[in-house]
C-alpha cells in the first residue's frame, strides 16, 4: 500500500501532498499567465537533480533553452552548468515530433532518457498538444498517448497547462487532460486587500486522500514558498474572493 | 411495492437511499476530475463481491485493468486476487464494441454476465460514449440502447460521468443521460475555509422520495466514507458556496 | 365566465390553480431529470381514472409501458389492470407517427380517444418533437400542429418537457412552447440547508389570474404531495436560492 | 407643443404614461409567457372601442379569432358581438401576408382600416416576423417597413414580442425592434416571497419624460389592473431580484 | 496645451467636460433604446446653432427629417425653421452613400458642410456601418476612415451607437468604434427605488483627465438637464445598481 | 541575479516594479478604451529620451504621427521636436510590413534601430496583428515572431492591446499573447462611489517577484500620475468593485 514519492523539496508544499508526487506518474500544472508554472516546475527539476540525485529533463515547445537558462538563474539555479555535467537536459522540440519522439522504442527522448537516468520530466507546456487535432476525442487520445509514453518510461512528469482565466471563476474544465492525469495542481491569482496574491491547490490525487488546502505562495529569490492558508476569504478557486462575512464583523467589530 | 436494494456497503450512503440502489437498473455517478467517481464504483464492486456476493465487472475504455489493480490495492481492495478467483472482470474496451457486443445475445459481455452470474457492473466512463454520435438525439438513442442492454440483463450498473464544471455552478445538464437512468449521483468540489471538501448528492432516484442531502464525504486508506451534511452553508450544489449569513452572526458574536 | 376544471385530484396544488386545469386545454409541465414530472403526470391520469371516471392516455416516447406499470404500482396504481378495465392506454409511439396519427380524422390516436372516451392525455415527453425540425419557426409548427390536434380533440393534456436546468437560474425560455400552450408549471430542485427540496410553481395559465405561489413538494409512497410556500427564501425559480437577510437576522438574534 | 393621446382606459397606467400612448404611434410590448401581453392588448382594443368609440384591429399570426373571443370573454369582453357591430375585426394572417396587405395602398389591411375607420392596432406577434429574415439589417428594414406602414395609417398600434427571459435579468436587447418603435412596454415576472407577481413598466417613450416606476399588476376578472410601485426590492428589471438590505433590517428589527 | 471646446450648451455637463467636446473631434454616444440619445444629440445641434451661432447637420440613416422636426418641436426647437433659415440641415442618407460622399473632395456632404459652415454634426447612428462588413477589420477601416473624414473637415461630431445592454452590466465592448473615437459617452437606465433613470457618463476623453462623475439626467420639457452624482448606489455602470451597505445601515438605523 | 532595469520614470510605479521594466523584454500594456494605454506608452518613451538618454521608437498601426504629436503636447511633451532632433521616431505602419522589416536582418525597423540606437519601442496596438490570423495556433506563431525580433534587437517594448471588457469581471484571457510576454500590466476602470477611476496593475513579471498592489492612477496635466492601492473596496480585478464589508460598517458606525 505504501507508494514511492518524488518530492518537489519545498517543504510546506510536500507536506501537504503526503510526501511528493506519486513517483512514476504524470501530473497537471495548471495556471494563468505569471502564475509561476515555470517557475515551480523548474524548481522541481533542480531539486530533483540537487536534493535526490535525480537527473532532469526539460520539453520545451516554446521558449529556447537560453531562457530557461537566464530565468533559473534568477533564482540562483545554474542550469548551464547542470546541463555540462550531464545532470539536466533541456530539448526545444514540437509537439508532433515529441510524441513520436516519445512513443518509438528508441526515439530521441526514450534514449535520453535512459542514458541519462532521466527521473523527472516537466513538458512546457502540454497546451500545444492542442494545435494537433480539432476533434475533442482525437486529442483525448493524443493527450492520453504522450501521458502513457511517459508513465512507461517510469519518469515523474510535470506538464504545465496555461490557463486563461485570470482571475474569477474557474468554471469549466476546458480540456479532458484533467480526468486522464494522476494528478491535477492549479496555481490561481487572488486578489485581496487590492492586491494580487497567489494560491495553490492539489485539486485532484490519485489514491488516498491528501491536504485540500489552498495554500497562498510566494516567489522569492530562492524560489516558491509555500505559506499559510488564506483566512477569512471565500470563493478562492470556486469564483470570485470576498471576505467571509463573520471576517468583515470581527475586523469592524472586534473578536468577541 | 417493495424492492430488492443493492447497497454500495457504505453505510451512511446506503442509508439516505433506503438501503441501496434499486437492484437492475441503471445508475449514473458523474462528477469532476479526481473527486472519486472510479473510486466509488470500485468500492461498489468490491464490496458487492466480499459483502454481498455478487460478481462484478468493470468495463473501461480508458485506463487498463493494470491501473485499476493498482488503484484498488491502495485501498486494500486486491482486484487481481478476486479476478483470479472468478468474482471480478475487468475489460478494457471501446465504446463501439462494448455496444455491440451488449447488444448481441451472444456478445461478450452478455455471456461473461452469463457465465460469471455478474450481478453488478461499473462502466468508466459513460462519457466516451459521446464520441459515437454529434447528433444529440442520435447519442440519446445510442445511450439508451447501451442502458437498456444492461437493464435487460438485471444487472445493477454504475455509469461514471466526467462534469466539466470544476466548481462554482452547476448551470445545465450537458447532455440527456440524466434524463434516460434510473438515478442519478453527483459528486462536487466544494471550497470550505480555504481547503477543497468533496460533497456526495443522490438528486434522482425513480421510485418514492429518497433523502436529499448534500453529504460531506472523504476518501480514507478504506475507500470512501460518507459523512454528514454541510451545516451552515448555501449554494452547494447549485452555485457559488458560501456562509449562510446566520452561521456568519453566530460566528462572530456567538448563540443567542 | 364559469368554466369547466379538470382536477388534479391533489387538494393544495387544485386549489391553487382554482379548482384544476382548464378542461380541454394543452398545459405544459418542465422540469429537470428526476424533478417528479411522470409521477405528475401519472398521478393525474390515474386520479381521472379513479376519481374524475375520466379515461386516460399516455403516449410515450422513450419508455416502454412496463416501465409505467412498475413506476406507477410504487404508488400503489395499478396501471396494468386499468388498462386491462378499457379506462387506461399507454402507447409506446415515435415523435413522427404521433404526429401523424393524431393529426389525421381516422389516425390510430384520434379513433382511441373516441372509442376509449378519453378525457385525460400525457405526452412524456414533448421534447422528442424537437428531432424532427431543426429550424425553430418549423419547429414552433410542428409544436402548435401537435397540440391544435390534442385540443381539437377536446382532451385536457399535460405535455411533459425535459429542462436542462439542473439547480441555478432559469434563464432562458429555450423553446417557443411555452408561448403556445394553455399553461406552463414548471418543477424545480431547490437546495436548502444542505439538501435537495422541490418546487412547483404554475408560472402561466390562460384567463384570470390563479394563484402563483411556490410550493414545496414531496413524492410519497401515494404520490406527490403539495406542502406550503417555501418560507425566508429568494430566487427559488429566478436564480440561486439563499436566506433572506431578515430571515439571517431573526435566525441568529431571535424575532423582536 | 400638446400631443394626443391614445388611452389604454386602465387609470393608474394612462397617468403613469401622462394620459396614453402617443395617437398615432406604434409601441412594443414585450413578456415572457403567461405575463399577459395578450391580456393588455386585447384591453387596450376593447376599451377603445367601448370608452373612446375608437374601433379596433387585431392581426394575429398564431391563435385563430376563437381563442381571442373565448379568452375576451373571461374578462367579460364580447368580441363577437363587437366584431358582428362592425366595430372590431380579428384577422388571422402570416407576417408576409401582412406585410404585403399593408404596404399596398390597396392592400387587405389598408382597406379595412379605411373602411372600418379603424383607430387602434394589435399585432400578435410581431415576433413572427422573425422568421422573415436571419440577416439581422434586413429583419430591420423589415420591421421599419411594417411600423411605417402603421403610422401611415395614422393608427395607435400595439405590437406584442415574445421575450425568452423568464425570470433573472433582462440582459440584452435580442432584437433591434425596440430602437425603431415609438414606445417600449415591458412586462416581467417577479420573485417575491416565494411567489410569482408581475410588474409593468414603460421603459421608453418618445417626447418629454414620463413616469418610470415598476409597477405591480394583477389580472382580475375585469382584465388588468396596475397598482403601486414594489417597496423594497431591488433587481426587478435590471436582474435578480431581492430585498434591499434596510427593508432586511427593518424588517427584522422595526423602523428606527 | 489650451484647447478649443465645444459645447452642449448643458452647463452641468459641459462643466464635467472641462467646458465642452474638443473642437474638431470625433465623439461616441451609446445608450439602450430610449435613453436619449438622439434628445442629447438634437439639443447639441441646437444650442450650437442657437447659444454657440455654429451651422449644423444631422445625417439619418434611419428616421425621415419629419421625425426630427417632430420630436426637436417637444422641447420648443424648431428644426424646420431653422434649416430654412440655412443654420441647419438633416439628411436621410444610408451608410454606403454617406461614406463615399463624405470621403470624395466635392462631396455632397463636404461641399454642404463648406457652404453651410457646418461646425457640428450628429450621425444617427453609427451602428448601421455594421451592416456594411461582416469581418471586424474591414468593419474597423470603414470605421475609421468615415471619422476621419469628418475630422477632416473639421467639425465636432457626435455618433450616436445603439447598445443592446438594456439594464444590468455593460460587459464587453462589441464593436471597436471606442478605441477609434476621441471620446466615448454612455447614457444607462438605473433602477432605484423601483423606478427606472438615467445615467450619463463619460468615460473617455482624449487629452488631460475630465471628471467622470456618473451623473443623473432628466428629459424635462425643455431637453436633458444633468443633475448630481447617484448617492449610496454601486455598479451603475458596472453591473447591477444595488444600495451600497452603508447606506442601507444608514436608512435603516439614522446616521452616527 | 542582478539585472538591467528600463524605468518609467514614474516614480510610484517603478518602485512596485522594482525600479522598472527589465530591459530588453516585451512587455504587455493591456486596457479598455480611454484608459491610458497610449498615455503611458508615451510617457515610457518620453522620459527614455528626456531623462535617460534612451531613443525611441512608436510604430503605430492606426493613428497618423501627427495625432502623437497633438496628444503628447497636451502633457508639454514636444514630439516633433524630439524627431527633429533625432531623438524619437513615429512610424505609422500596418501589420504584415511592420513584422517582415523587423524579422529581415537588413529591414526598415531593424535599420532605424540601429542607426538611432532606440533602446525603447512602443507599438500601438499589438491588436491589430490579430487581424493577420485566424486560426489561434498560427496566430500564436505571428505574435512570438513579432516579440522575439524586438527581443533580438535587445530594445525594451511596450506592447499596447485592447481589452473589450468596459467594466466588470475580466473573465478571460482572450488571446495566448499574456502567456508569451516577459510581464503584463493592465489598466481598469473602476466604479467608486458614483465615479469612474482608473486602476494599474502589474499582474506578470518574469523572475523574482514584484508588488502587486492594485494602484489607482490619474491622468494630470504632465501625464500619468500613480497613486495608493484602493482601499476598502473587493474585486478590482477580478469582478464587481464594492465595498468590503467591513469598510461598510464602519463608514456606518465609525471604527471601534
């Protein structure tokens, strides 16, 4: 019953997902523009690589390495030098030849993959597979392919998704990507006290239950860090935030 | 005017729907990614075979049974024993195939129920089913064909939905299933205090009233367990939760 | 000014509606799955029957009558036995024939009704008129061709319709029929304290004015039963329903 | 400076509308089914010719004279005995008909009014010209060629509209016919108190200001009487409707 | 940096507008059926001719001239005269011919705006160069190009826009118009106190801040006459007009 | 870790951004009409020239140069003037040309930018390349195209783009360009107490994180002027601006 885990060594966050993702799974990361998908998903990469000994492989269907490269070392992680020493790798690719790439028994990614011990994966971003088929099953299937190709290389993936509800309700799921995925993260804009905050939840996790909180985070210089639930709000995920009313009567009021 | 009951085993749920769904009829279980539909169908097949002895099969036309050995094991729920014993069948299919072959006297599934005695069946997911026919009123014909198969082997089947609507309202029926089974669950996210909680509601059921709660419910290391109602909240199912404003006075400043 | 009533033979709703449907009237009844509608309608054949010594007629459009002769005996009415007495014909039939057959002088529907003497008529459910024309205006045709039909034969009918409404506002008329027909109730989930209530409502009703309150219901071992008004609730059919502020404020600090 | 006025003989609305509809104008009157847009139309001809001496013309596209002489006579209206005087005609037409009859200087429609010397027009409905045309600059001109037609005439009409919006907000304007007409009448359901009341309001007028309540109405046995504007509620056109906060607290604990 | 204004000849309003349009520009006024624009519009022209002694034109692409005689004649203008005395000329024109005699040197509309000293003109309206393209960017060009040759000819215009938003939120911009034009005026129905008013707006205007005040506006006798700020009231352009909270403490409990 | 900053030489703003734009991105300035997107772009490019040394560069896709240099005098910016002195250059282009000289080694745009030494570039609007595709995906391609020449030409940039949402939620993100940009400002209307303002925001900003007050800004006679987060109000952003509960009892009973 007990499940390897692959942790993304931000403390609060691990916790709250009982150890790490489950190891071997592909798990969704989805957000709006800024929301820091990058961010956490290459933080998950070096971790890997510094903390776990896990070698890291980065897709990337739109932005070049040199990118990547610069904004990691905003947080004082040297990919560059990560890549020199065979630890990481990042790949500008497409979609279709990644699928393909992924899918043969030895395609360009399934080699790497194995000669370089790669364990963690982040596909930026999973929301180009879209441009592949106009059909909602065919993409189903696309989607479902490229995920299985993953699992069957027994990497722990990461594919962010870019979400383009700003801010205020989430109301649909878009794409069916979510109910294919062992795991579904949104990362969210709050807007409190006339000011924008970030949220993250682990919405959905195969198995047992784990933490169902929404978490406020922050990026700092070294990173995301992930504080406190947010208190005295409703409507985080579900729409638009507003305080509680007994919140509104405790600050104008007091606590009795 | 009384009826034979099939009870999922939970004993919380099973009460609020006088002791189980009407045995061979057609049940459909819809809900968001990752609030436990797959789990709760498995648990109605599991404990359909260790409580009640009835032999079940899941019919699935996305995950392989592999997925589901290993789902159910993290619950203690060992699929491949009782697949080895004769007591469970899982068969990954496609929509198409599963039709015909329903629908045939001789078809495949019809001797497995045949031969096996299955008494209950979990198709994961009815959804795909939609990629069958555009026409709305040519799928309502599909469906209904693939509900009446079963019916017509009194069998109690559990029919897995995916809702595309994360949280917040739940504005429209997306599609006539509802209309055409003989009761109808319904799974949600719900945000409460800045966590997610998961929420349970039989809205349909044919036959005399049922309880019409809103139940709070939590999936542990046992499978799901059904909890009370939600006190103190509006708009659960119906559209953006939030504190009734009675719950918000007390809150503040405590019980008259 | 008097004009003849046809009874539903459920004492709270009848006096509502001034003493029943107007006799020889098309009156239209929509709600979401699993609302009550055919237990209405049923209850409102079978109380002609019993009551009112009013033969009745069901045509169906998806269910089989078997499916009538047990949903029906949940209530104690024994729809088998009426038939078997000439006082009750259900008629499994298809949109089109329905239409023709009603349609023509000597059609299979126009000689039952002369012959049987049916008073009484339920189509459940009108919805499956809206396959046969994709066009609205064709569609508002055909709709007032079926119901001049049913009215020319002096039948008091009750039309079912499906509404995708689940929970939530009712925004829309998504159909010209409600601009047709002699009357429009309408049955609606409404969610209170955490649990799943019904509503009724007579929203149209050609002539004086009847009465328009909003009604709790419940479906009992004897049918539907019709209860008071809701009480401290808004937006029951207009949108989401919530406490009325006062009713918050009574509820916490007691009435002055 | 001074204009004629065209009563509807209903006395809180004529003052509301200081004193009637502008003679010789063509006016929108627009609801959802059952809030009796047919009702007040039927009035606004009987009352012409019973108060004013002004005879009457009804165009219907839907209903046959029947319906209008038996729902009249609810009212106490005998439109059979008016039409048989002369001073009434109900005539059942399609809107290409119509068109034509009108804009020919010898048409249908042109000769009965001369003859007749016909004063007041209802037209039931105007939604039916819809069907005319999908390109919606066209659908315009027909519209604008039919309400010239009318005011070449030099009647007073009335032109009834199907409004889709049942209860909730009245988010758009569906159509261009309210920028062309002289005068636009509203009629809506309200919410209030767990039941349904409906209001009227004049929403535009050409010429100098007129009164903008919404007022409350009923249907009597006697046709249509307006009453007071509704206290404390806010919504009733422009969406949901509900309680103003300070008639919550009023309400709950009496008027400081 | 000083500027010349043009103004309306409404003190309240052109004191909102730091004395008047910019001369020479090109100005939108949008508002639902009924709110005034065209009054607004008409009393531009007037006072122009009659306070500010500048020529003006109306170009219709709807109304006949005896409309606008007509109704200027409610508020004691008198159009007739004024065109025979040669300070104002209305033309019923359509959106193809305006645009090209606009645009061509010898022009009709040029050569009367060069003979007559026209330095004001309203379009009524705008909206029907929609009619002229289907793709939005050829839509913007038409557009663009028929302000700019009003710009060219250096008058101040007004461009009347129909916005179907009746009542509740002005949501989207449906058309690009706002970004083209110099300035952009909305005029809304407010419902307070079940009654409905009018708001005026303005919203854009190129150059240094205005006051953007949301400002309520009678039609009385003699045309619009702006009045102070709606108090206590939020979202009136927003969305839905509801009592601000305090307010409501306020009117029910007397201030501190 | 430490980086080049491109200022605006407003001083509140630069300071929640950390001293300015990061130089040598794109950057996306997002509004509803009237908000200021022009303003600010040229206020961007202004103080480049006059307080940093920094030439600039505005390609316009629909105003003519002489507009510039009307709007900018207003606020005492002498644009001619910095053209003369070879300080600035307004090229008014269209979108096909514009991206063909910038991506051609030797182009007009690529030339100018050399020969000057621009550092700053504002295109007004980056809209009008949505007119170059329909489909999204290709679409996608044209906009990274466009953004990465500006990229390797190492110039800072202002990318204007038109928002359609007026007032109220900025439900979506209705283009992928956010998700391509190095940050993302966005400018609001605001409707506070009767009165429209203007809010700025800085919800994007690639690398470590910024403040992400929600300010309100004015529009003063020498350009824009920032100002405090707002206070007490909910929904800026994300919805419908009201008062926070709290504000509202305490503007009603004063603070404890």
């Amino acid at each position: 019953m007990s499940e390897t885990r692959t942790p993304f060594g931000i403390k609060a966050f691990d916790k709250m997902i009982s150890g790490g993702l489950l190891s071997g799974t592909a798990n969704l990361l989805e957000g709006a523009p800024g929301t820091g998908k990058t961010t956490l998903a290459m933080q998950f990469i070096y971790n890997g690589i510094t903390q776990y000994k896990e070698p890291g492989l980065i897709i990337t269907f739109e932005e070049f390495p040199q990118q990547y490269y610069h904004d990691a070392m905003q947080f004082g992680w040297d990919f560059k030098r990560l890549e020199a020493e065979g630890k990481l790798k990042i790949v500008f690719s497409d979609p279709q030849t990644a699928i393909e790439e992924l899918s043969k028994i030895d395609g360009q990614f399934v080699k790497l993959i194995e000669e370089m011990g790669i364990r963690r994966v982040a596909v930026d971003s999973i929301t180009h597979l879209e441009s592949l088929a106009i059909d909602p099953y065919e993409l189903r299937e696309i989607e479902r392919k490229f995920i299985n190709a993953l699992k069957r290389e027994n990497v722990t993936s990461i594919l962010l998704r870019e979400n383009d509800s700003l801010l205020g309700p989430v109301t649909q799921v878009t794409d069916k990507i979510p109910f294919i995925v062992d795991s579904y993260m949104i990362l969210r804009y709050v807007e409190i006290d006339s000011a924008i905050e970030k949220a993250i939840c682990m919405l959905k996790m195969r198995g047992s239950d784990h933490q169902k909180d929404i978490r406020c985070f922050k990026i700092t210089g070294h990173g995301i860090e992930v504080e406190q639930k947010f208190s005295g709000r409703e409507g985080i995920m579900s729409g638009i935030t507003h305080s509680t009313p007994q919140d509104a009567f405790v600050n104008a009021f007091g606590k009795k």
